[in-house]
C-alpha cells in the first residue's frame, strides 16, 4: 500500500473540518492468588482510578493538545468502575465554569468532558477471575478533535499514566477540509504510523505491532510490554516469597493471560 506525502501547511476557507479520532484499550494484568487478595486489587484500581482522578487526567490531556474544557460529566459504578467525559474546544474561552462534582454516595462515578465539536472519554473496567487468579484492569480511552488540535500529542502521557501491559491504539482521521481554492484535503499531516508518535523510551519498553490502512487514513497499532516481571504482577505477595514451581505457574498464568488479550482470542493451554 502507498503511503501517503506530506502535506505543505494549508490555507484554508474558514474552519478546519478534519475530525482526528485517537481511541485506546489499556489493559493492566494482576495475579491475585486468594479471594481478599482480588478485592483488594478491585478496590485499590477502584481508588487509584475514581472519577476525581481520571477527571484529572483527561485534564491534563485537554492541556497538552491545546484544548479548552468546556463542560464535564462524571460518574462512579457501584460495585466497579467509573466514567468521564469532557467537551473541549480549540483555544481559549472566557467566562466557562465547570459543573460541580457528584455527591460522593453517587451510585457511579462517570466523567465526560465536551470540546467544540470535540470530546474526551474514559471508561474503566476491573474485573476478576473467581478461579484462576487472573484479575485485569481495561481503560477504554478516545480522543477526537476538530480543528488544528491533533490527539497524538497526548499518546506518550496516556501510556505512560496508566503503566499499561498491553496497549491497543487507533487512529483516523474523517472528513476532509477546503483550502481556499476550493479544494478538499483528507488529511493536513504526515503520518505513517501511530508509532511515529511514541517517545524511544516507550519504542524499548514495548514490543509493538501495526495495522495500517493508509488509503483509508486508518492507523492501528497493538502493544505489550517485553519483559515480564512478576513482582509487577503479583498483588499482595512477592515472587520471592513463592515457591520455585508455583511461580513458574502464575508467570505461566499471566504471560498466557497477556497473549490472549493482545492477539484477541482464546488460545489453548
């Protein structure tokens, strides 16, 4: 498939159309060997990413693209999870008051942020196996822009915020925009893939895979960490601690775990 050429900066007829959509699943892996082990996994995920905290974060996204927030929604889940949603615009505007926060006996916790004609999004979802040991946490991220703005900016940042084990990235960009001769640009940037964006650190830590439509603006990329410690994924123990052939078992578990959900299917034992 051809790639596409760089574009030189266009002049264009009144507003830039082209809408740039950045979505993400973000999964992080636990062994949990004992069932109060499992809840404590639930709850400290549940602690660490509530809506005030994630709220946060998607704040900070609005900054590093050059966002204005323009209104927040938010909600907890009862028994897990939590929601934002923010709207935001290009530049700046003056005069805007965010809505003030949910009690906190809301039944759930969600957050939604609104740019103009953008928004910002995250839902997270923990979750525990009752007989494997296998908890996960998945984040569900997506970023889209109109105007100049561009989601990309804030690719590292969001890796590296939530620590994941697996990353699964898409990027597209819809719609075209004029120039002011009339005609129509599908896209104002040069990109070949999502990795292009992604800091040498992140480059040495993940070993990455791409799927990429170029014809269509579509850019998939799939990543997962190289090196599996299991300190990192044990909750509530050390390796250490286990015997030789147990933790051969759990690193077993969880690399088995991290296969399945990064190639998307179930795979035998």
């Amino acid at each position: 498939m051809a790639k596409p050429t760089s574009n030189p900066k266009l002049k264009l007829l009144g507003f830039n159309n082209l809408t740039k959509s950045l979505s993400f699943n973000i999964y992080d892996i636990c062994y949990a060997r004992t069932a109060q082990h499992q809840r404590e996994y639930i709850e400290y995920i549940d602690e660490a990413y509530n809506a005030e905290r994630l709220t946060d974060i998607l704040t900070e996204v609005a900054n590093i693209i050059g966002a204005n927030v323009l209104n927040v929604a938010r909600q907890d889940y009862d028994p897990q999870g939590a929601s934002v949603t923010m709207l935001i615009s290009e530049g700046h505007h003056d005069g805007l008051h965010l809505p003030q926060a949910p009690p906190a006996n809301a039944e759930k916790e969600s957050v939604v942020a609104h740019l103009d004609k953008s928004h910002i999004t995250v839902h997270t979802y923990p979750e525990s196996h009752p007989d494997q040991g296998i908890s996960t946490f998945r984040a569900d991220i997506d970023v889209s822009t109109c105007g100049y703005i561009s989601p990309l900016k804030a690719l590292n940042f969001l890796v590296n915020t939530f620590e994941s084990d697996i990353v699964i990235a898409d990027y597209r960009v819809r719609g075209f925009t004029r120039n002011v001769r009339g005609m129509k640009h599908y896209i104002d940037h040069q990109i070949d893939s999502i990795q292009n964006f992604l800091s040498k650190e992140i480059k040495d830590r993940y070993m990455m895979v791409d799927v990429n439509v170029y014809q269509e603006n579509i850019f998939h990329t799939k990543m997962r960490l190289k090196e599996l410690d299991l300190n990192t994924y044990l909750f509530g123990e050390g390796a250490s601690e286990l015997p030789p052939r147990e933790a051969k078992r759990i690193r077993e578990r969880v690399n088995h775990e991290i296969m399945e959900i990064f190639y998307a299917r179930n795979i035998a034992h």
